[in-house]
C-alpha cells in the first residue's frame, strides 16, 4: 500500500493542538506527502482542506491520521467508516487504547507508516437500530459500544434482554452496555466487562450496577442479534448513547436491536504493535 495522500483530523475545533499538527504535517510533507485538513480540524488551523475538494474522501486520501486522544479517534471513525479508508491516531490524551503513535516519538513512527511498516486490523462496527412497533426510528453505527442507562435519576431502570429471540434475563440496574472488541476497554471495563483481544468477532453484553449481583457480563458471537425491550423507566426516560454521545431518549415502548454492522473499520497498527504491551503500559500491569 503506498501512501502519497493523509488526511490529517486535528481534536474537534480545538485550536490548541495546532503545534503537533504543524509537526506532523511537516515531517509528512517533507516525505512528499499530501497533506489535507480533515472536517474535524479546527478553522483556526490553515491548510487545504478535505471539503474544499468536493470529491469522495476514498479518492483524496490513502489514510486518516488522527491527532488527539480516543474521543478524537472515535469522532473521526464516525466519519471514515463509510468510505473505507484506513486510520491511524497520534495520542494527545490519557489512555489512548485506539491511537497508536506516541507524540514523543513522531519521526520514528511516521517513518514506518510511510516504509510500509504496519499491519492493517479490521474492526467490528456496532449497529444500533431503534424500533417503536416493529418501525425503525433511529439508526446508528458506533466503533466502541452502545449504552442504555437511567439518565439524570437516581432510579433504576427495568428491561428484558433477547438473544437470537430467546429469553436471557430480566434486569433491574442502572443500564447496559453492549460493546465490540475494541470498546471492550472502554466503559466495558470500568463495568467489570472483560477485555476481550480486538480482532475477535464477538460482543460483549455488560450490566451497570444490577440490582441483582449474580447478573453477571457476557460474551456471545458478533453475528447474533440482540434485542433489549420491556423498558420500565423512571420519568425523565433513559438514554441510549452511542461511542458516549446521547442520541435517543427512550419512553419504554421501544425495542432497541443491536447487530453487527455490514461494514467495518480498518485501523493501522505501526510494526511491530503487541496489544498485551499496550494493555500492561496503559493499565499498570506487573
């Protein structure tokens, strides 16, 4: 794969991350690389940009490269997983379980993506489609999970959850979260879900503070369907939020379905990458 054109996806119209962006725009260019300023990039920050170009973003670019921390990542993958192209992250935040690059060590590692240096991982994509009798009336894709909780109360929520049409359980708890491998280290885990590897093609269904302690996370394969319904909510309704953004407030008549999505997402790994390292660096292990 050769790589002659970047799209470069500054922090969500935050201005402050324009050193590092002009670093790395620099370091590409100086390669003979193509750079272009992805939607996400703040006014602020000049360059060419992405939707000045009226063309497809497969056509202008060969990779995004994200600069910020994983909510960055997860803003620009809501945009690039409907056009198939590849992206890499360059970490600005805490954590940083999605973006590979390190900013102390930039040249290195912008070398190696520009030598061919690195492995390409497809990730499973999370579609969530709510229906109110048996009608779609929302639908949504998230790299990471999809959440259902109580919202701004301190009440419980009620609700059954179907797998492939069967019964599975009746919950009382603060929500749910339904998540892919890659979101498996995000709210998952905070939720006592497991860290599951991020290639493997499953999801993983975790209660929040269930009422009920023997209620207990659960994987299954990602091509099962899941069905959460027979919400009993609290007045002000529960939320659903995607990849932690709210997109639906629900009344309880609704039946939310969760699948795999058609499509999936390509993220680079810079050579050589080791997810257990990632894991005992981010998480402190011994």
């Amino acid at each position: 794969m050769k790589i002659s054109k970047i799209g470069l996806f500054g922090k969500f119209r935050d201005s402050s991350v324009a050193p590092v962006m002009d670093r790395v725009r620099a370091l590409l260019e100086a390669r003979g690389v193509r750079v272009l300023l992805g939607s996400t990039t703040s006014a602020e920050i000049d360059g060419e940009r992405i939707d000045e170009q009226h063309h497809p973003l497969d056509q202008l670019i060969d990779v995004a490269m994200v600069v910020g921390g994983d909510g960055t990542m997860l803003n620009a993958a809501r945009i690039l997983c409907t056009h198939g192209v590849p992206m890499v992250g360059v970490n600005l935040g805490r954590l940083g379980f999605l973006t590979d690059i390190p900013q102390g060590d930039l040249e290195t590692n912008l070398d190696a993506l520009l030598d061919g240096r690195f492995s390409v991982e497809n990730r499973t994509l999370l579609k969530t489609t709510v229906l109110k009798d048996d009608v779609s009336i929302y639908e949504g894709v998230s790299l990471n999970d999809a959440v259902i909780a109580k919202g701004n109360t301190g009440r419980l929520i009620e609700f059954e959850t179907r797998i492939d049409g069967r019964f599975v359980s009746h919950t009382r708890s603060d929500g749910i979260i339904i998540a892919t491998p890659t979101g498996s280290t995000a709210y998952s885990l905070s939720s006592g879900g497991p860290i599951v590897y991020p290639t493997l093609s499953v999801l993983s269904i975790a209660p929040i503070c269930p009422h009920t302690l023997s209620n207990r996370p659960i994987i299954i394969s990602d091509d099962a369907v899941v069905d959460i319904c027979a919400f009993r909510t609290p007045e002000t309704r529960a939320i659903l939020s995607l990849d932690g953004l709210i997109v639906h407030q629900l009344s309880g008549e609704e039946t939310l379905r969760l699948t795999r999505a058609d499509r999936k997402l390509s993220m680079i790994r810079i050579d050589p990458h080791d997810h257990f390292e990632v894991l005992r660096t981010k998480l402190g292990w011994g």
